[in-house]
C-alpha cells in the first residue's frame, strides 16, 4: 500500500503567526501518526517561516513512523539533516524564497551537485529522494544522480484532473513507468487532495509515498484532523 506522508508545514504555520505554541506541531505530528499517518514530513525553509530548525531537532526523536525532510541542499540544511539523520532526506531545487516548490530539479544539469549531496546522505544511511517532473530525460537524469528514489512533482496533474482526469494521469504513468526501470523507487507530491489521490495512486504502479499538506491541513479545519488523516488513507487503499 502506498504510504501516507503527512506534511505538517501548515500547522507551523499557523503557529508562527501568534508567536506562542498553539497548535502544538509535535503534539500534531504525533497525532497524524496515531490516526494512521505512516510517516511526517517537514520542509525547514532558510527563513524558518513555518518549520523551525528546532522544530525539526526535536521531532526526530518522538516518532515512530518515517520522517522525511525536504529541502534544498543548503549547507545549512545538510548540516541539519546529517545531524537528525531522519529515514529519508528529499532534495528540491526552490529558491529560498520560494512561496512552495514549484518546479522538479534540472537533474541533467545539476548532476555534479546532486550526486556529490546523495552520496554524502548515503553514508549516513539516509535513503534520498529527489523532486522531478516528469520529463524522461530528467527521469533518466535523477537515476545518473544516484538517488533511491524520486519524487513526481504532481501540481500539473493536479491542475489537469479535473478537466481530464486520464490525460492529466498519463505523463505520470509513463515516468513512473521509466523510473521504476531504471530501479528507483517512487513517491509524489504537490496539490494532491481528496478528489484526486484515488485516481493517481490506481494509476502509478509501484508508487510507494505521497506527501500531502496544503489540501490535508485545510481539509482538517472541516473535518477534524484524525477524520481527514482517515479519509486519505482511505483513498490510498
Ligand atoms: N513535496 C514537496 C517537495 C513539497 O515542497 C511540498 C510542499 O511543501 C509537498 C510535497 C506537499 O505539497 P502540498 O502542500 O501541496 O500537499
């Protein structure tokens, strides 16, 4: 079953926005777990405008499910990362200040980079993850890099669903198809909601994680947060 990473940025979010520690993103963190989340995903920007580095220190050791860390590979963010040394660290290429990612990596481009930061990650035994579109260049790219994984950035799939739910699906078929030959393991991630998670998790064989956190924290100010967790595991059985 593909696993459902819960990405927990929102409620940092909301917490900054008082300066106090309402809502309280460990206790959030831990409850996404007791409701079913198999994994937190958090993604520490340099401004530390939502998850603060602290925050991130003080996550890994009260988890009990997979952490993943996204992040563009700073040193300041690998330093953090080899110091927490959480299940998976995901690379994305955004600039510091990005509003959210919003593009996969130049994994052609940037291969030097990419291959020197994962080898550094392995030997940390962190299993790496890069951020890619769908691109089969790129695909063939991120397998050069070295990297266990990758994740499909799904924003255009997202926007596509609703008017075609099987044209918007078909490119991410077709990379998941190439990465999964070329032995990486795959994950998604990016505007993924109730509406269309079912249809993608059907469609992408060999999908092992999606992050979600914009459409799953929001959907929680409806519906409560241990029903929301529940209804996107759901989509994923
Ligand atoms: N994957 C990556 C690399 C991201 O940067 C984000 C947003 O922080 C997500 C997944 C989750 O996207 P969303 O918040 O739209 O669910």
């Amino acid at each position: 079953m593909t696993k459902l990473s819960v990405n927990i940025n929102k409620i940092a979010l909301l917490r900054n926005s008082r300066g106090g520690n309402l809502p309280d993103v460990l206790k959030a963190a831990l409850d996404c777990e007791r409701f079913g989340a198999q994994g937190i995903t958090v993604h520490p920007r340099p401004d530390e405008r939502h998850i603060r580095y602290s925050d991130v220190r003080e996550l890994k050791p009260i988890l009990s499910t997979e952490f993943n860390i996204e992040g563009y590979p700073s040193e300041k963010f690998l330093d953090l990362v080899h110091e927490v040394k959480p299940h998976q660290v995901t690379l994305v290429p955004d600039a510091p200040d990005a509003l959210t990612s919003n593009a996969g990596w130049d994994t052609i481009k940037n291969k030097a980079l990419l291959k020197e930061v994962i080898e550094r990650l392995k030997k940390d035994n962190i299993r790496t993850s890069i951020f890619v579109d769908t691109d089969l260049d790129q695909i063939e790219g991120a397998a050069a890099t070295g990297t266990d994984r990758v994740e499909l950035y799904t924003e255009n799939y997202a926007a596509a669903y609703p008017l075609n739910p099987e044209v918007a699906v078909e490119p991410y078929r077709k990379a998941a198809h190439r990465a999964h030959k070329y032995g990486l393991g795959i994950n998604a991630g990016h505007d993924l909601n109730l509406h269309n998670l079912s249809f993608f998790n059907k469609n992408i064989a060999h999908l092992a994680e999606v992050s979600i956190g914009h459409a799953l924290i929001s959907d929680a100010l409806y519906l409560g947060l241990e029903n929301t967790v529940r209804l996107y595991m759901r989509q994923l059985q």
